[in-house]
C-alpha cells in the first residue's frame, strides 16, 4: 500500500505542476483527480472499520451536489464558488478533528487528558479546529464581499486589532484547557468553545479586508485550507494528507506571494491595511475635465486601420457575460489581418486566474493570452488597446509616488496610440481612485454595457469594406 501512497503523491506533484500552465491546467486536474482516486480507495482498502454504505452514500451525494454546483455556477460567480470551497475543506478538517477527539475511547477514562497522547496530538487537534473554523468563517465573509455584500467591520483602526488579539488569546486558552483537562465532560465544552472562537476570530479578521484585496484573500484562505487539512493528518495518522495538505498549504502561500508581488504590497499590509474597504468613496464625474465619448461606429472605424490590437479584459467583462462576443470580435479582427493579444493582468478579476478561466470558456487559443510582464514592452507599438470593465490595473495612478495603488504594477496601455475604454460609468474600481487614462489625449470612453457595447462593435466591423 505504501507504492499506492507514494503514487498517489507523485501524481499530486506532477498535477500542481501542471496548473501553473494555461495550456496544460485542464491536464492537470485531471491527474490531481486521479491521484485523489487512489488516495481515497487506498484509505479505504486498508482500513479495518470501513461503512462501505456511508463511504458510498458520501460519495454519490457529495459528488452529486458538486456537479450540480459547478454546471449550474456562471463564470461571473467562480471567485464566490472557489471561497466557499475553500471554507468546506476547512471546516470538513475540523470537524473530523472534533469528531476523533470527542469519540477518543482513552479520553472516555477520567482524568485522561488529551496531553497524555503526546505533544504532537495535543498541538495538532486544536490547530486543525482553529484553522478550520478561521477558514470556513473567514471565506464566507469573502463570499459575501465578492458578491457585493457591505460588510464592514465594526470597530476601527488600531482598537480592531486588539479586538483580534483578544481573541486569539482565548482560542489559545480554550485549547490550552482543552489539552490540559481530565474530563470528557470539559474536553467537549473547551472545543465548543474553541469552535467558535476560532469561527468569530475568522470573521473578524476578514471583514476589515478590501475588496481590492480579495484575489489575495481567496489564495491565502485556500492555503489555510491545505494547513488544516495537513494538521487533520496528524490527527487520523494519515501519512497521506499530511503530503497533499503541505502541497495544498504550501502553493497556496507561494501563490498569495505572487499576487502581493503583483500588488506591489507585503501580505501583512493586505491584511491589515484594508484597502478599497466599503468606505472608500466613489470619485464623481466632476473630477474629470476631458472625457473624450465614443460609440461603437466610431471604435470600429478606428480599428479598420489597425494592425495591432490588444483586448485587456476586467471583471466587468465577467460581469456582462462578454467573453464569447469579445472572442467574436477578435475572429472578425484577425481576418482583417490584425494581430489580437490578450494582456492578462495577475489580479484581474476576483479570483487569481479569473480572467484566464473566463476567456477559456470562449476556446480563446492559449498563444493569444499574455502576461503582464511578457506584454508590457509592446503596448508603446499597438495601435488600438480595448480595454473592458477593469480599472485599477491600467490605473497611472500607480506610478505616483502616493497614493493607495502606489508602485503596484499595472498594464502600460496608456502608451498605445489608442486606448477605448468600455465601462459602464466613470466610477472607481476597488481602490476607490480616480483613474487619470481616462482623461488622456488617446483615450476613448465608450459608456455602455461590456456586451452591447462589444456587439455593436462586431456588428460595425462586419459592415466595413
């Protein structure tokens, strides 16, 4: 059974490996599935008390519900989905971590405390209950902000972090207490009690953060997820999880890494500094001077002499359901012998990869996908930049020396000879910053839903000779 174990991990590895590909992602899954497969029937196979019943009727109704979600779930709502998950797979940790300590058959003896089990158990069950709940709560709250929920916290500045390490401190005495007791009775009442601190703790804890900073969010709560999943394998003595729960901790992290880097902020700051919160006030159209206005007749006539064209899409794009049209519209430009490129941006969207996914959907081909870093150098020579439904990161602003988006890295389509901006209004994205392109010289404002405006544009590029 070890080979199957070891298999199993290779096959983790190898599938983690493969996400990090636009062109190989779906490959990927398919091998993480596959080493999950034999994880799973491997467990089952060399444990001693297996309900076979309730492993089939966990399987078939939990994979059932699944499918249902994940078919019914529009693209627009996939950053919601993922953070749900990701508080399923903490809170599932938890619970099996409440479940095995709570029905221990040493600790139905009195004056046996979960200490007596040793060091490592006595760290590892109330870590998993902690990190579990602080996952399930806190992405739920994430859940909330992504679909546009105001939740603000209800104290602030300094006196909210006090308010956190408070409860820090109790979850550490709730777990402290439950380590140390000698019976059943107060075991169960400490881990009630830690449960749910540990579930306030979460919420607390998120509520504070921005929406700006929710693709952070969303990677880092993934990575908690894996942590309490690897804790949950010291608990059960499942060599197995403990693997795929320290990959799953691990590149999540690596991942959220990534996306400060992109941000140009420390993890800390994002987690503390509450940027774009639901207070930031939204800039009106007064602070502009020289909004330039255009329609799709006008956007297609310009992109009838371009042989360049670069698409940067936004969350707005997700939000309009555009991405087959914007597809359409990249086919009709490419017969007129234009170049199309798409610059994908790290924290586009709410999610990370929420833009790649999205133009997927819409068989947009992977060599047409470009990353910021790789498309930057080229904006200077494009002739027309159409940007849909994103704004902090095309934002100038970043360049300032001040300012809340101050040295985070942002796609240079200023630079282009042309940049038509479709948005819905001159409001401001996540930060909350009035966004200087817009009234720049070579830009366009093109006021109308993403999905109109980009079916009017087809439409006039169709008629043109």
């Amino acid at each position: 059974m070890i080979y199957l174990y070891l298999l199993a991990t290779l096959l983790f590895v190898f599938g983690i490996k493969r996400l990090t590909s636009v062109k190989t992602c779906q490959q990927g899954n398919r091998i993480s599935e596959l080493g999950m497969l034999i994880a799973v029937v491997t467990v089952l196979l060399i444990g001693s008390h297996v309900n076979w019943a309730v492993v089939v009727a966990g399987i078939l109704v939990g994979g059932g519900v699944g499918l249902v979600i994940a078919k019914r779930t529009p693209t627009t709502q996939m950053p919601e989905m993922v953070a749900a998950l990701n508080g399923f797979g903490g809170v599932a940790s938890a619970l099996v971590a409440m479940a095995e300590l709570l029905l221990a058959p040493q600790l139905q003896v009195a004056d046996f405390s979960l200490g007596d089990l040793g060091v490592v158990p006595a760290v590892a069950f109330p870590a998993t209950i902690i990190v579990g709940m602080v996952t399930l709560t806190g992405s739920f709250v994430a859940y909330g902000k992504l679909s546009g929920k105001k939740l603000s916290h209800p104290l602030q500045g300094s006196s909210r972090h006090y308010l956190h390490a408070a409860l820090g401190i109790a979850a550490i005495g709730c777990a402290t207490w439950m380590a140390l007791t000698g019976s059943h009775a107060m075991t169960t009442v400490a881990v009630i009690l830690l449960a749910l601190v540990a579930a306030v703790l979460g919420v607390f804890l998120v509520m504070p953060i921005g929406g700006a900073d929710m693709p952070v969010v969303v990677s880092l709560l993934n990575s908690y997820s894996g942590v309490a999943a690897a804790f949950a394998g010291f608990v059960t003595k499942e060599p197995l999880l403990i693997v795929v729960g320290a990959l799953v901790g691990a590149s999540g992290l690596i991942l959220t890494q990534i996306m400060c880097k992109a941000m140009n902020r420390s993890l800390a700051n994002v987690l503390l500094g509450g940027m774009g919160d639901d207070s930031a006030v939204a800039k009106d159209a007064k602070d502009y001077k020289s909004i330039k206005q255009a329609g799709p007749e006008e956007v297609a006539m310009l992109l009838d002499g371009a042989s360049s064209c670069i698409i940067v899409p936004g969350y707005g794009l997700a939000v309009a359901q555009a991405q087959h049209i914007v597809k359409d519209l990249a086919d009709q430009l490419q017969k007129r012998g234009c170049q199309v490129r798409y610059a994908i941006h790290p924290v586009a969207g709410r999610m990370p990869g929420h833009m790649n996914v999205l133009l997927a959907e819409s068989d947009v081909p992977y060599d047409q996908l470009w990353e910021m870093d790789r498309i930057n150098g080229d904006f200077k020579n494009t002739d027309v930049v159409i940007i849909v439904g994103a704004n902090d990161v095309v934002n100038p602003a970043a360049r300032e020396p001040t300012g809340p988006i101050a040295g985070m890295p942002i796609l240079d389509v200023d630079q282009a000879r042309t940049v038509v901006v479709i948005k819905r209004s001159l409001s401001p994205g996540y930060a909350g910053i009035r966004n200087p392109l817009f009234d720049m010289d070579n830009c366009l404002m093109v006021f109308m839903d993403a999905k109109e405006a980009l079916e009017g544009i087809v439409k006039e590029v169709k008629e043109l000779k």
